[in-house]
C-alpha cells in the first residue's frame, strides 16, 4: 500500500493516539498490499475482553481521522477507506471497544467526552467548521422542511430495512433482550396511551407523526380524534396508506 508523506505523518498520530488510548481489550490495524501491522493490547482486559481487526484499504483512512475525527472515520468507512474483519459484529465490536476504552480512561484522565475524537489541532479545526456550517443553518420554516426532506424522505424503503413493520423510529420498550422489535414497539405504544389516559372524547395533535404507527393505534384502542403534522411527503404518504387500510381515514 502506497502511502504519501502527509498519510505517513496522520499515520503517526493515529498510531500513537491509539497506543495511550486503548487500555483495555484489543484493536489491531492491518494494512493491506505488504502494508503494517498495528496492534494496541490494553493491559487491563477485565473490562473489556474484545479483539477488533480493522483493515486499512487506503491511507486516506488516516488522513480523515486525523482531521475529522469519528466524523472522518464515518466517512472513512462509507468511502471503503477500512472495513473490520468481522463482517457481522465488527463494527458493533469497534464502537464497544472505544466505549469501553472511553469509560476506563475517565477515571484516568477525569475528562469526560462526547465523542470519540483524536485531540489534534486538525480535528479541532474541522469540529469548528462543522460547528459554524451547523449555526448558519438557521431553522426557519424553509430550512426546516428542507432538513426533514434530506432525511425522512430517501424513501420509506431505506427505513423500513432496520425498523419493524409498525415503522416506529424511538426506542421500543422490551421485556426481555431477545424479544421482537414490533411487539416491543407496540407495547411502548401501548404504554404512552395508558400513561397519557387519553379517551374517546378528546383530541389528539401529534407534531412530526413519523409514519403513522402512534395515529393508528391511539384511535383503534381509544376511538379518540387525531390530527398527525409531519413535514415529510414520504412519510405522509405511507401514514394516509396504513390509516385507510385499518379503515380510519
């Protein structure tokens, strides 16, 4: 793997971030094309037992770490910059390692963070622009609508792949660990009515009513008058369906 000065030199600080930071389990970097090996062995394995491998595609992955912090690692991955060896729990397997490395070094540095973010001058920089780009999005009316439309509506398809068929955004609320997500889901429904003892003689007004799941069910258990807003045509689209194929529209 061909790496230039600049990848070379955001290698050397990732690297060493990397040897103060990981405390416990185990994360190792392997480049691929007769790249190097890195390996960062917490001493204390009691807390975490974990062995992440992440594989480097492109030195660019240093760079954008460098510089952009867990913001670049996103990218980083999306772009196929790196990738983990466990195709199925490794990425979950990565973020529980930096969590972990996270809370055991809190009592260590007593600095509690946010997030997870190299502390380089560039990173620094780069959480400013992104912090400035955020400000100057004022959300007024206009960009209000254009943000929701950027998100809910990629298309109700992309959601529907990670949420279960009731399509409910917010957490569910389980019972046991390995319980189904829509049964989960339609108890936490099921608790908000009970919580807000809402009845047939009032009115509901939902603001940003997802995709209508909460609507359905408050008027099928209750008979209440509702009245659902949401900002997004995806969305809206999907609710109107459900609602008229439970015959409530």
């Amino acid at each position: 793997m061909e790496i230039s000065w600049l990848e070379s030199w955001a290698r050397h600080f990732i690297t060493r971030f990397l040897g103060r930071h990981i405390s416990t389990g185990c994360l190792i970097l392997q480049e691929e094309e007769g790249g190097e090996t890195f390996t960062f062995q917490g001493i204390n394995t009691s807390k975490c037992s974990l062995r992440v491998i992440l594989r480097v595609h492109n030195p660019q992955f240093y760079w954008k770490v460098m510089t952009r912090g867990d913001v670049g690692f996103a990218d980083a991955y999306i772009d196929g910059d790196c990738s983990l060896e466990d195709k199925d729990d490794g990425l979950l397997n990565f973020f529980m390692l930096i969590v972990a490395n996270r809370e055991a070094n809190k009592s260590v540095t007593k600095v509690k963070k946010t997030r997870w973010t190299p502390m380089f001058p560039t990173a620094l920089i780069s959480s400013s622009k992104l912090f400035l780009k955020h400000v100057m999005r004022q959300n007024s009316l206009t960009q209000a609508r254009r943000n929701i439309s950027r998100h809910y509506d990629l298309s109700n398809e992309v959601f529907a792949m990670f949420m279960d068929e009731t399509m409910t955004y917010s957490c569910a609320l389980f019972k046991e660990g390995d319980e189904d997500l829509k049964v989960a889901q339609n108890r936490k429904i099921s608790v908000l009515i009970g919580k807000a003892r809402i009845d047939s003689k009032q009115e509901v007004l939902e603001m940003g009513c997802g995709w209508g799941s909460f609507a359905i069910e408050v008027v099928k258990q209750t008979g209440c008058k509702y009245t659902g807003i949401t900002l997004s045509k995806e969305q809206l689209k999907f609710a109107e369906a459900k609602a008229k194929e439970a015959g409530l529209q």
